[in-house]
C-alpha cells in the first residue's frame, strides 16, 4: 500500500479543510505533525517532514497544500529519499511575494528551484490570494510538475468549500497509477499468497471456516473495476468465473458470495466466499460476524493443495 502523508500549511489544515478530511475518512492518510504551526521554521519543519518519510512502514506519496508545498520542494532538493513516489501540490505559498509582508514565511524563502525527484502535480487556482497562476506556472516549470488550473476556486482550502473534493481525489487517483504495484499490508496480514496470473495475484484468507479466495489485479493505485482496461476488465472476469467453479465444485459451496467492498482497504479486490447452508454466519454476511478463526498448518496445506490441483491451475501460477 501506498501512505499518504498530509503536509498542510501555515495554521495546519482544520477539520473543513479537504486534508483533514481526507485523513478523516481514507485510512492511507497520515498527517505530518509540526510543533508550530503558527511559526514555522524551515530546518524544524523539514526535520518533521524527514521523520514521517523515514517512520512510513511503505512509500509514501506527499499531499502538500500551500507553505506545505513549498515545504516539500526545500525537502525534495536537500534529500534523495527513493521511498517518495510522487507529490500532489496544491496551491503553493508564493512566498517570495508574501514574506516581506508575512514575517512567519520568511525563512522559506527564496522558493527553491531544480526537478523534483518524483512525479508531480501542482494544481493551481485562477483566484488564490496566495500565489498568482503565472507564478503557479514558474514553480510547475522550475520543479517539473504538470500543472493544474482548476479555474476560480480560491486559496483551494476550507474556504473553497470542497468538502471531500473529488477533483482532488481524482489527481491522486493518476499520480498512483503510476506508482509501482504493491499489496495493501492488511490483505497481506490476513491472508497466504497462493498463485498469480499475468494480471492477478491469487490470494487465501486465513479463515478456517470458509474457503475464501481473494483476487487483487496487479495494478498500482487501482481502485474501482471500471479502472481497469476493458481486456483485464474481461481476463478479470474469466478468473473470477473460474475460482466461482472450483468453490461450487470441489469445495461444495451452496452459494458464492462475490464482492469488492474497499471501504478501509482501498486497493480493489475481490472477494469469492464458499458459503454452506447452516455455516456459522448463514444467511448473513461473513463479514463483521466474528473474529476470524485461522487454519491450523495442517489444515493450510490441505485447501492450498486443493486450490493447486483444481482447474484453476490452468489460469495460475501457484507458488
């Protein structure tokens, strides 16, 4: 999984702020503390922004908004971190303009210059009292972002009155896509890795009273099926059609539960339950019935040894 690490501006973000509520309601978000957030001091805030990077278990992808920005090109130029995969950069502090009047930004100033080590977007406003769209386009030149006009919108804050701003979400949605494919470390954690394809990894849940088989298409930032091409959208299909037969098959399921939920984790996947009539959650749901109940070693090897002689090998790779 990719972290999302909030880098809010002077004042940090409060809880109308697109940022805050995006870290209110995705669970890959995490904040980058400062310890002033009123006076804000360049070395003190790069050394905050430092240790988020180093303590993000994955890489990280920055969401910058105003003097956070900035913040993130002065970090970009003094470090190599390999583990930022790119930066969303929304409204940057002109502060060359504003520090002569604006004493807490003086020491980011001068705006740094030099390409950013990873991808970027820079989304600017034709109405931000901060920074106008010509600058906005010098800094996406001189830091190599791609920008953004998203028309008359303000500072793009609060007070732009976006609430989950899914034009935002939107820019995120393609700078992932082009981050390099990694499992969310909860479907990791709860399941055994069993066999890929060319477009899917075939996941086990480690639940004893449900075969239960999970597949992820190997797409970084994917999402929602309607992401996918149309042909992995059909490869997608055919390998959903055949995990469905092997559970009514060989493991005598009553009924196939199918589903993509992707509510906490957001990384699409989709869910294949072998369902049996009296099974301890029939005819409800399996999910959020019970704390799930771990296969016993021996038990493992038998479904996975069954799942690897099934016709799905003929889709697979099993491990």
């Amino acid at each position: 999984m990719t972290r999302l690490l909030i880098v809010p501006g002077l004042s940090g973000s409060g809880p109308e702020h697109w940022q805050t509520v995006w870290e209110r309601l995705d669970a890959r978000c995490r904040r980058v503390a400062q310890s002033d957030w009123e006076k804000p001091e360049l070395s003190a805030w790069l050394q905050s922004l430092e240790r988020a990077v180093e303590e993000s278990a994955e890489p990280a992808l920055l969401v910058a908004h105003s003097l956070g920005a900035v913040l993130v090109a002065h970090w970009a130029r003094a470090r190599a971190s390999t583990s930022v995969l790119g930066a969303l950069l929304v409204a940057p502090a002109d502060v060359d303009t504003l520090a002569p009047s604006m004493t807490a930004l003086q020491s980011f100033a001068p705006l740094p210059g030099g390409r950013l080590p990873f991808p970027s977007l820079l989304v600017a406003s034709r109405n931000d009292p901060y920074v106008s769209l010509e600058r906005a386009a010098w800094m996406a030149s001189a830091w190599g972002s791609r920008l953004v006009d998203v028309g008359s919108q303000g500072h793009i804050n609060a007070d732009s009155g976006l609430g989950t701003w899914p034009a935002g979400r939107a820019l995120l949605a393609e700078l992932l896509r082009g981050c390099p494919f990694d499992l969310d470390p909860r479907l990791a954690h709860d399941t055994v890795l069993l066999a890929e394809s060319p477009l899917s990894l075939l996941l086990l849940m480690n639940e004893r009273r449900y075969p239960w088989l999970i597949l992820v298409p190997k797409r970084a930032g994917l999402t929602e099926l309607d992401e996918l091409s149309p042909p992995d959208r059909n490869l997608l299909a055919a390998e959903s059609a055949a995990i469905s037969a092997v559970l009514r098959g060989p493991f005598a399921a009553d009924k196939v539960n199918v589903g993509a939920l992707g509510n906490v984790v957001r990384q699409f996947h989709l869910h294949h339950v072998a369902r049996s009539l009296g099974d301890p959650a029939w005819p409800g749901p399996v999910w959020g019935h019970s704390p799930r109940q771990a296969y016993e070693a021996s038990e493992l090897a038998d479904v996975s040894a069954r799942i690897a002689r099934s016709a799905l090998n003929q889709l697979f790779v099993f491990r």
